[in-house]
C-alpha cells in the first residue's frame, strides 16, 4: 500500500490518526460485557477538522513524519511532507512542505487544532523523525526531490 496514516496511542486508550490529510481523527473503542463471561467491542471515528482553516494542517501530506511527543502528555509533531491533492494524487511540481505542526490528541473535537511549530531548515519528505534518550527529536534522511522521482 502506498498510502499510508500515522496512528498513536493516546493516554485515553483513543488512537489519533495525523495524517494524511488535513483531518485528524480519533478511533474510540467501547467493550461491552456479554452473557456468558465475553465481551462485544464496537468502534467508532471521531472526525477532528477545525473550522477554521488556519486551525488545519498544511497541506496534504505525502510521505511526511509524525511522532507522539515525549514528555508533553498526547501532544503529536507532524513535520514535513509532500503535498498531493483531495484523491490522493500527486500534484505535478507539487511543494514539499518545511512545516513541523502540532496537535492536542486529547482535546475536545470543538478545540482541536494544529497549531505552528516553526520549519526545518530544509523541506523534506521520506525523512524519518527519532526521539532522542533525552526527549529531543531528530530529524534524520530524507529528499528534497519530489516524487514520483525519475528513475536514472
């Protein structure tokens, strides 16, 4: 599959999906207790786009990173990316994004919102976002050429 979202697991037990469109969700699970000592579990999607545009990702993201921040209780990081239009397609000369995003997984659906994390020197896509033993992150690898690429 090429195409591909990020989940992380929030404290709440609640997966949020960041990507790759403009709309986050969050995957809620209830587990039900049934005769006989089982359980039924049913799902359901909470769909998270702010109303207001500026609240919202950058662009759709194609082959950026995200990472569930460490120490920052269910804050998620989304950095760079490639922008590729509502199907899913990519955009011929599309722009590779050099913005680092942030979200509140756990905030009420009517205050959700990514907000301004400032931008890598350089925009990439294909990079790889490790937490470092000191919390830090790092932002290793990665290309500054759009896809799809031309084949040498």
């Amino acid at each position: 599959m090429t195409y591909y979202a990020r989940f992380h697991l929030l404290s709440t037990s609640r997966f949020l999906m960041s990507g790759m469109g403009d709309v986050a969700a969050r995957l809620s699970h209830v587990k039900t207790a049934t005769l006989g000592g089982g359980y039924v579990v049913s799902s359901s999607w909470e769909m998270l786009q702010p109303a207001n545009p500026l609240d919202r990702l950058v662009g759709f993201r194609h082959y950026g990173s995200s990472v569930l921040a460490p120490g920052l209780e269910d804050v998620i990081i989304v950095i760079g990316g490639q922008h590729y239009d509502d199907t899913c397609k990519l955009v011929t000369g599309s722009t590779i994004h050099s913005s680092v995003q942030f979200c509140v997984g756990t905030a009420d659906a009517a205050t959700f919102k990514w907000s301004s994390a400032g931008s890598l020197n350089s925009a990439r896509l294909c990079a790889n976002a490790v937490i470092l033993p000191d919390e830090s992150l790092f932002y290793v690898g990665g290309t500054n050429v759009a896809w799809p690429m031309v084949q040498q």
